[in-house]
C-alpha cells in the first residue's frame, strides 16, 4: 500500500522546516548554490550537505546499508544505501558470487537457481547523474525512507525478492554547484565507454559488482509528450547498437516502462499542479516515436548498463518540483513491482545473454559480426596505449588473455606476450561494441541523440586484430598489465613523438630542469640517463632506446599554456575535454575567463587555446549564460586588442574545433572561412597529412574524430597541415549527412605571417580521443 497523502505532506513539511532557503540564485557561505538558472522551476531542494545527517539516521535502521564508495572529482564522498530484509545484509557477498558464477559457469548457475528460489535480484537506482536535476536523489531520500520503514505489504514483498541499490547523488559536485557537470567540467552521463571521471568509475564498479537485474537513472526535466504525457521513460528509438542483445531486453521493455507510467497515471489525484493531476500517460520514445532518442552510444548509464545485462532505462520527470520528485518515486515503484512479478523470467532472459556470450551464439546477429577473438599486439612504441585498454577492459569485466608463446592468425605472426579478447564469453556485446571500428549509419536515422562513433583502438591509438578462426595458443588470464619503462644503451635516448606518455614524459623533464631536444620530425632527445630521467621513462611504461643526436634539433622549452574558460555555457564546459588532455601531457594550464583576458591581457603565457563555444566572445547572452561571456561591446574590442597583441608578439593562439575557428575568424586573427556540419554530425574520419611539424608523429593517410566538423575554404594566407581525407569513404563510422563537400578540404591550418593555428577537429573530445591529443602538443611546440 502506498504512503498516504498526510504522510507525504509532513514529510515535505519536515523537509521544508529543515531546508528554509537562504536567498535566490545565491552560493551559501558553505558554497551551496539555491538554484541553476537553467531550470524553468525552483523548489527546496535538499542540499548536499544535509545527507550526512540523513544517512546517520537511517543507518540505525536493520534493513539498511549505507557504505560511502568513492569520492567525486572535487573531494566529496559518495554514497551507496542497500535496503534489504533485515539480516539479508550478510548474504551480500553471496549474492555477488552467484551473480558472478552466473557468467563464469552458466550450467552451474542454472542448477543454483532452481534449488534456490528465494534468491534476492539485485535492483539499482541512480541519483541525479546531472547535478541541476536536483528531484533525483530527492526521489531516492523518499524511497529510502520508504523502504527502511514501511511495513506495507508491497514493500514488503519487494524487499523479500530484491536487494535495492541506491547510488544517492551520482554527481555531488553538480549538485552543490548547481551545474548539470562534475568539478572536472564533464558530463558524467556521456562518459561511460572512457570512464575518465571518479564519479564514473564508481557507477561502473557498482554495476560490474552487482549485476543489477533492472537499473533506473532518475533525470529531468522532459515534456517531449505535450500536455497530458508530461516526461520520459524509456526505451529509445532506433537505431540501436547492434552489439545488443536487443530480442531479450525488448521482451521486457516496453512493458515495463508502461507499468511505470501506470503507476504515474493511477496516483495523478495525488500531485498538486494541474499538469500532474491532467496527465493521461508519458513520452516512451520506442512506442510514440522513430527518431531522436536512441539507444546507440553507450556512453549513457543506462545503455552501459545494458551490456552486463541489465534492464535499463532513464526516467524524465517533467518538472524541477515536488512534483517531479513525486513523479520519479511513482515510476520507481512501477518498475519495482513489475520486476517483483516477473523476476524470474525476467532474470532468465538475463542469464540467455550471458550463455549466448559463453556459448559464441548470437541467433539475431549476422554470421561473423561478432569475430572469434580480438588480437592485442603491443607497438613498442607506444605500449600504453594497449596495457591501458586492457585495463580498461579488464575493469569492464571482459576476460582478456596473454600469449605464452608466439603464434600465427589471419596470416600473421605474433609474438608472446601479445594480448587476446577471446569473444566467448558472457559480456561478449560489451567487449565488441569497445573493439570493433563501427559503422556510418548516416543513412540509417535522420538524426541521433549523441555521438555515433567511439571505437577505442582507433582512438586510443592501439591495435586490434579481428579474428574470424579459432586460436592455436596457450595462454593464461590477465589480471592487470604492468607498465614500466627502460633505458636501451648509454644514450642519447630517442623519445618517439607516438603516445601521451612520450608528450607526458617530456613535460616532466622540462619541468625537472632536464634539457629535452626535438627534431624536425618532432622525436625528442635526451643526453644523458640521471635518476630524473631514470624515474620518468620507468613511469612512463616506455622503453628508450640509444639514438644519435640529430645534427638539426632545437631545445624544448617548458610551455606556459591559458586556456579560455568556459564556465558552463547551455549547461556545458565547452573546453572541459581539451583542458583534460593538455593536462593529462603534463602542460601547466591555466584557465582564464573571457573577461579576466580582456582586463589583463596573457603577459607571462606562450600559448593560448581556444576550445569553447563562440559564445564565449559575445556580449549579448541570455540570462543563465551570462556570467560565462563578455558583459559589453567595449570588453569585446578590448580582448580582441590583448589577442592580436599577445600574437603579434609571438605568443602561440591555438583554436579547437569548428566554433573556436568561427570565434577566431570574428576576431579578426584568422582570414580564412570556416565551413561547418551540422550540429548532429559527428564520427571518425581519414585525415591525410601533410609533412608539417603540426602533424609530426602521424601518418600520411590517419584518423581524427569530428563534433560538428570544421572545414576551411579561401585558404590563401594560410598553410594547410591536414585535410579531410580525398576519397568518397574519407568517413568511416559515425553520422554526417551532406559530408561531401567537405571532402579533401582543409582540416589544420596555420597563418602564414602569425601564429595562428585552426584545428577543425576535435582532437581531445571528452577524454576520449587520446590518440589525437598530440595534434594540441604539437601545435603547442610547434605553433
């Protein structure tokens, strides 16, 4: 039986009482902020630093767990809450074992669960991912208190045949700053294939740990259905990755996703707007619509979730409110007593996933889409791209193995050592979708959600062999591949311009007061081997080996970098994933606000980035972008000012992307014109370049990675580095319509007469493209 309406009042009444606001749109002196300007609606929110408190209580409570698991990327603890029948506690472990053996030995697993009904499925609900989307966790406050105390009998039910997983606030530095991003600048619900940001690497442990039989990511604020289907829940649209298992979720999904709009829609007396209380139903993309919300990138929680065989959805309440917190509890428990009716056949379509992987029996999948194995070769030249992605894949619950001795497959010799992806095996979906190269799906869907490209080998920068035969090998499991690095020789040592670590390597040194050189080919030397050098190249994971010293090389100077800040421009820190890369090569940056460079101008920096939106040179922006752009035209005039003088005093301005390259042109520091895709174009692309030291340490014919593509036309003050590839299929995988006219044309340029370069790329989108973060370095050193 539902809470009564009395009991929800004084509960909001209590929350209110406690929680008083202190100002509008105002940081407390305990840095909490009220409100987003982003949000359309206000409510009391309940703060971050109340939890705490909260937790306390509900600890002394038999039915409830709470663990702190990890901290955000600004320092602030998370918080995982399970609720279970009192006692179930200390079959946790147990229950985590079985759900293991579930993918290990499916026969065994098989026989388990016949003998063992009782068995509890593990249920996980996830709290406001996006920090401005404050009725998530404030859903989960409700339905802890629920679950820890209710004596109902679907409560009781529900926890009978479940364990509840609740991660309360997957993003407590957005919910502190009011910012849908972590501390770090990055959208946390896009950053589930590179798992770059803490707060990621938490869900991801959770979820590898647990193995949740349905997972709820609670998000607003949706109103896609129109008056009387305010919200969303899914599941999406096509297209949907073909990595899937889809036949089993689709069983499931939709029918769930109305028993969660059923339990909306039966309490709707309930609400207290009129657009709560008219409501007929909600949005569900795959029932009421074709397009715009697909499931295809898993870079999302709950598509991520999919591949360890989760039933999975986000939930979009339709209002920043009570309301709205209200909405989410409602869907939850539809969800909740849905998975209590069918458990068990739900949790055997579960379990046919992980024997399709084990068994290498995928029956609604093309023979050989799914290879036999990946092959991992390790480039000796850079090594961790490789031992990273195994790491990587290994933390995602993908079995990766070791050759013990050299063999041969698809005609080629390996040596031992190399690593292997066998492919039989449960999460098999997972391990391809990381693997495989893609597919351009331009003509597939009109548009997509998000990106439709991400192949790790590709932008990683590591190899990966599909396999379509069986192995003659033996070899043993890895449980993590070691890193270390060595000196070959006396010296000089050769530092190959091919990895971040090199880049990283050489920032280090610089920084250390050791001497680095570089050649025309952009390689970098060192003299001699002291313990500095020693200690780095060791951490590295590189091996150096003894070169001569190029009679034409030039030192290496440690490089000042200012990067322009984009505060959260629409709800986004446009420069967030170019400022991680440059850091993660060891670059001193500092960020500097469009205003702080207009006032003080860049004395005592040799480089400047651009790699934001081109609002952040405007002066006429809405209310909730204000703070991140120019106040008026006389501040513009005076940055433009400090830009041309800083370049004209040989100071390095480096512009990232199509829209930096827009800015760059308006202020009059570049005469070329930028040509752009549309805003939902995006993928992997052949790049040809040019023998040009902004491309030094590529190939002739390579790769890049496009978001909103930038190209450049009346090209005449300008050297051209890098273009577009020249041929029909320069686009490998991904969604760009009308891509032709870009083909061949200019991607990387530099003015001829000032130091100016234009990247219209992304080179370093979201921490993910790691393998063309050394077109940044080299613009830096080269620029």
């Amino acid at each position: 039986m539902r809470p009564s309406r009395w009991k929800w009042a004084l509960i909001l009444l209590l929350t209110l009482t406690a929680l008083a606001p202190m100002g509008v749109w105002s940081h407390h002196a305990d840095g909490e902020a009220d409100r987003s300007l982003f949000n359309s609606e206000h409510y009391d929110f309940v703060k971050y630093s109340r939890f705490d408190e909260i937790l306390k209580d509900l600890k002394q409570n038999p039915r409830v767990t709470v663990r702190q698991q990890g901290t955000s990327a600004g320092g602030h603890p998370m918080y995982v809450v399970t609720v279970s029948e009192p006692g179930a506690e200390k079959n946790f472990a147990r229950y985590q074992r079985i759900r293991k053996q579930m993918l290990n030995n499916h026969l065994k697993a098989d026989a388990w669960k016949e003998q063992n009904t009782e068995f509890k499925v593990p249920i996980m609900i996830n709290g406001s991912i996006h920090g401005t989307e404050f009725v998530g966790s404030d859903a989960v406050l409700k339905l802890l208190d629920r679950f820890a105390n209710g004596e109902d009998d679907t409560t009781r039910t529900i926890l009978k045949e479940s364990v509840l997983v609740f991660n309360l606030i997957a993003n407590p530095d957005g919910r502190i700053s009011a910012t849908r991003f972590n501390a770090e600048g990055f959208d946390l619900n896009r950053d589930f294939i590179t798992q770059s940001q803490p707060e990621t690497q938490q869900m991801v442990d959770l979820i590898t740990r647990w193995h949740p039989l349905v997972l709820l990511d609670l998000h607003g604020y949706v109103k896609f259905g129109g008056k009387t289907k305010p919200g969303l829940m899914e599941p999406c649209t096509p297209p949907h990755n073909p990595n899937y298992e889809y036949d089993l979720f689709s069983k499931w999904a939709l029918d769930q996703a109305e028993a969660m709009e059923g339990e909306v829609v039966k309490n709707r007396s309930l609400y207290e707007s009129d657009l709560y209380r008219n409501m007929t139903g909600t949005y569900i993309p795959a029932r009421d619509d074709t397009a715009g919300w697909d499931d295809y990138p898993p870079i999302f929680t709950p598509m991520y979730a999919m591949y360890h065989g989760s039933y999975a959805y986000t939930l979009e309440a339709p209002t920043n409110d009570w309301d709205g917190v209200r909405w989410h509890v409602d869907a939850v428990m539809g969800a909740l007593k849905f998975t209590v009716q069918n458990k068990n056949e739900m949790l055997e379509d579960q379990l046919e996933m992980f024997r399709r992987g084990i068994r290498f029996n995928h029956p609604h999948h093309p023979e050989e889409f799914f290879p036999q194995a990946y092959i991992l070769p390790v480039d000796p030249e850079n090594p961790g791209a490789t031992r990273r992605a195994v790491n990587h894949l290994i933390d995602n619950d993908i079995r990766v193995e070791k050759a013990r001795t050299g063999f041969s497959a698809g005609g080629v010799d390996y040596p031992s050592g190399t690593y292997i992806v066998p492919m039989d095996q449960a999460k098999a979906g997972l391990a391809n979708t990381m693997l495989w190269e893609g597919e351009d799906i331009s003509e597939k869907t009109p548009a997509m959600y998000d990106i439709s490209a991400w192949s790790l080998p590709q932008l990683w920068g590591f190899q990966a062999d599909p396999i379509n035969a069986e192995l003659d090998v033996t070899t043993t499991p890895v449980k993590r591949a070691e890193n270390t690095g060595s000196l070959q020789g006396n010296g000089p040592y050769r530092i190959p311009n091919q990895s971040v670590e090199a880049v990283t390597m050489v920032n280090r040194l610089l920084q250390e007061g050791v001497a680095v050189y570089r050649d025309r080919q952009g390689d970098f030397y060192v003299r001699d081997s002291g313990p500095k050098v020693l200690r780095a190249v060791r951490e590295s994971g590189l091996t150096l080996n003894t070169a001569e010293l190029p009679k034409e090389t030039e030192p290496v100077e440690s490089m000042n970098v200012a990067i322009l800040k984009d505060g959260g421009t629409d709800k986004s820190q446009s420069h967030a994933g170019t400022r991680h890369a440059l850091e993660r090569m060891g670059f001193r940056v500092t960020e500097l606000h469009p205003r702080t460079v207009a006032e003080k101008g860049l004395e005592g920096y040799d480089v400047f980035v651009y790699a934001g939106t081109s609002k952040l040179i405007r002066w006429d922006l809405s209310k909730a972008n204000r703070e991140f752009g120019l106040e008026n035209e006389e501040q513009y005039r005076r940055l433009k000012e400090q830009l041309h003088a800083f370049v004209q005093a040989g100071g390095t301005y480096v512009a990232v992307g199509s829209a930096a390259s827009e800015a760059t042109v308006t202020l009059e520091l570049s005469q070329v014109k930028v040509q752009t895709g549309g805003s939902n174009s995006n993928g992997i692309v052949q790049v040809d370049n040019a023998d040009h030291p902004l491309t030094a340490g590529y190939e002739e014919e390579d790769l890049g990675f496009v978001y909103r593509p930038g190209w450049y036309t009346d090209t005449d003050s300008v050297t051209v580095a890098a273009s577009y590839g020249n041929g029909n299929d320069f686009f490998q995988s991904g969604h760009w319509r009308g891509r032709n006219e870009a083909q061949g044309k200019p991607v990387i340029v530099r003015e001829k007469n000032h130091p100016v370069v234009l990247i219209g790329l992304e080179p370093a989108f979201r921490g993910h493209t790691a393998y063309l973060y050394r077109y940044l370095s080299n613009a830096i050193w080269s620029g």
